[in-house]
C-alpha cells in the first residue's frame, strides 16, 4: 500500500475544498446546499438516504426525476413503508438494479418501525437493508454530521489523482479510504463529501480535467503530469453473451401477457414477457413459449447491456383470442395499465419492438438495468 505524498498539504486539502463547494455547489433536488444550509433548513435524513440508494450504479442525471417523483408520492419514510412493494417497484421501473428497489422497502418499513427516526451513526445504518459501508459513511456525515469517510467513484478518482496512487483501484480502495480518513474534517464532514462528490463530477472529471480550475492543483501530484493515468485500470473483464426467447402475445383487446419473475435473482420480483431461460446457446424457436399459438418472430434482436453479461432476446409475437385465460402464475395486463408495470427497460423494449409506444412513461428510461 504504498503512497507517495507530502503528508503538510493534507490539513490544507479539506479547507481548499471547502472554500470552491461554498461557491460552486451543484444544485441537486436532495441536497441543502452551503448557501441554504442554517438553523432552519438542515438535510432530511430520508432525502439523503433515498437519494443515496438511487445513485448506487446510476447517474445523477437518471436519478433526479425518479427522486423527484418519489418524494411527490411518499413525502416521508413512514408514507414509504405504508405503500405495497408493487406501488415501489412500479415507481423504481427504468432505473435499474432492482434489489435496491426491494431492499428500499424493507429499509423504509425498518425505520417506520423505529417512529420514522433514522439511525445516525454508520455502525447502525449498516443494519438496515441495502445500506452497505458507503451508503452508511454518506448519510451520517451528510445527514447527521459524523466524521465518516465518504468514498465513491468520484471521491477515489480526486484522491488517486492527488496522492499519484499507483496500483489498480480495486487494490487501492484501503489506501484511498486511510487517505479519505485523515482528510475528513471534524466540521462540516457532510459538506466536505458532497464538495469531493461535486469536484469529481465537475473538475476532475475521468478524461481530459480541469486541473487549471481544481482548488488542489497546487498540491495534487498528478497534476502537472498524467492525470488521466489514475486512477490506474485493471484489465476489463469480457462480458459474455446469453440468448434467450420473449413471447409478445396479445390478447384482442389489447392487452399484453405478463408474469413476475423470482423474487431471487436478476430483477427480482419484476413484471417481464413470458420466456426462454438465458443462457449462452440459443434456445430453440419455441423454447419457454408460454401459450401453443402461431408465434411470429420479430426482424433483429433486442440487445442489453447488464453488468455482467450482454443479452440478445429473439422476441415473437402471437394474436390471442377474447377470452383466452392467462396460463398459470400469468396475467393479462390491458393497454391502459401496460405503461404503469414494473417492467425493467429490457422488457419494455421487448414489448416495443411489436408495439411501439405501448410502454411510454411519463418518465423515460435513463438508466442500465442489472
């Protein structure tokens, strides 16, 4: 673990940042910004929690509007917790990484339990679901002003960079996290996160920086040489591909055939298109048909990117009749409530290739599901 840095510019890196967070702070749906921030307006520890959920794996910019409308619909934790799983999956759809979504739930329904009262130390929020080191080092400092260090992508990079660390960031989160340690001031912990968050997102960005505005590029190592070098990348692994079949049928009125998949597992617990399992052979042409129907197979493929694996999906289509009954564990959903199903991006764009506009929200997809 070895780091090369002048241990005399570490009291000074906190205050620099400080001092351009005071001036330049994003201005984000969730957060009371430094101008804001006094004795009557402090940060909600649910907007911090929810908002802190939503961005694991995601973009700012996909969470804003699903944040937003979260917050419009369930102003507390305790209006959360007293909603079913569905209304929360439904809402979650397009965003991604469903377990957050359930995990979102459970958390919601622990924290009502206690009178709506979110733990405030990083050792307790750890006990809730789907609140892991990070997630609870960010909430306390920013939500209850604990000294936590606070290190997510954006963090690792601004402190790669400045102490020149040289190994792989999956070798280097013990050193970035000692270095995040020392650094984290005893006042204003949550805003000197949120700051190192924003000087990532915005100055220090993965290609091409702006090291000539950074408020550390007098004492950032590397700085004057290869920024763009750290953090240093690990070989990318090679993302295999799975195949598999989906069956459009619809009904005459309509309505379109769905089921859940398992709660356990890749999307769990959300709606999807009858199928094949997935895997790295193609299935056969009528492999996981849900109903014996004349299925027509739909020109091209429909293609996704999950974390691990790329998908390829043949989709088929079939006319059903009126009154057909919906096979086991299945449901026929009509064109009216189809928009509103927990359906990940992947299913949505399934459906679409046979019917175009039939899945539209109000609020499009932004984000890789996985």
């Amino acid at each position: 673990m070895a780091i090369s840095a002048s241990a005399a510019a570490e009291p000074h890196v906190a205050d620099a940042v400080l001092a351009w967070y005071d001036r330049h702070a994003r201005r984000l749906p969730w957060r009371v910004g430094p101008k804001e921030r006094g004795a009557a307006r402090r940060p909600d520890p649910y907007h911090v929690w929810l908002s802190e959920v939503m961005l694991q794996q995601t973009t700012v910019a996909a969470v804003k509007p699903y944040f937003e409308d979260f917050i419009s619909r369930w102003p507390t934790v305790q209006h959360l917790a007293a909603v079913k799983s569905d209304d929360v999956m439904r809402a979650w759809a397009g965003l991604g990484y469903y377990s957050r979504a359930r995990n979102l739930k459970a958390a919601a329904d622990a924290v009502a339990t206690n009178g709506g009262h979110f733990p405030d130390t990083a050792e307790m929020l750890q006990r809730l679901p789907g609140v892991g080191s990070y997630t609870a080092a960010a909430i306390a400092a920013i939500a209850f002003g604990r000294a936590e260090p606070v290190v997510d992508g954006n963090i690792g990079r601004v402190i790669s960079r400045l102490f020149a660390i040289a190994e792989p960031i999956a070798v280097a989160k013990p050193a970035i996290r000692v270095r995040q340690t020392a650094l984290t001031p005893a006042e204003r912990p949550g805003d000197y996160a949120q700051a190192m968050m924003d000087l990532g997102a915005t100055v220090c960005t993965p290609k091409r920086p702006a090291c000539d505005v950074c408020p550390l590029a007098a004492m950032c190592l590397a700085a004057g040489g290869e920024p763009e070098r750290y953090p240093i990348k690990a070989p990318k692994a090679v993302r295999p591909t799975r195949r598999g079949n989906a069956y459009v049928a619809i009904r005459q009125d309509g309505a379109v055939l769905l089921r859940y998949r398992p709660l356990k597992g890749l999307l769990g617990g959300m709606a999807e298109i009858p199928g094949s399992d997935w895997a790295e052979t193609a299935p056969s042409a009528d492999a996981g048909a849900p109903l014996t129907l004349a299925w027509l197979k739909v020109p091209g493929r429909v293609k996704h990117v999950f974390t691990h694996f790329r998908l390829e999906l043949n989709v088929f289509s079939a006319a059903v009749e009126a009154a057909e009954p919906a096979p086991d564990k299945c449901w026929w959903s009509p064109p009216s409530e189809l928009a509103g199903e927990a359906l990940p991006s992947v299913m949505r764009n399934a459906i679409e290739a046979v019917l175009p506009g039939a899945t539209e929200r109000v609020r499009p997809p932004q984000a890789r599901d996985g």
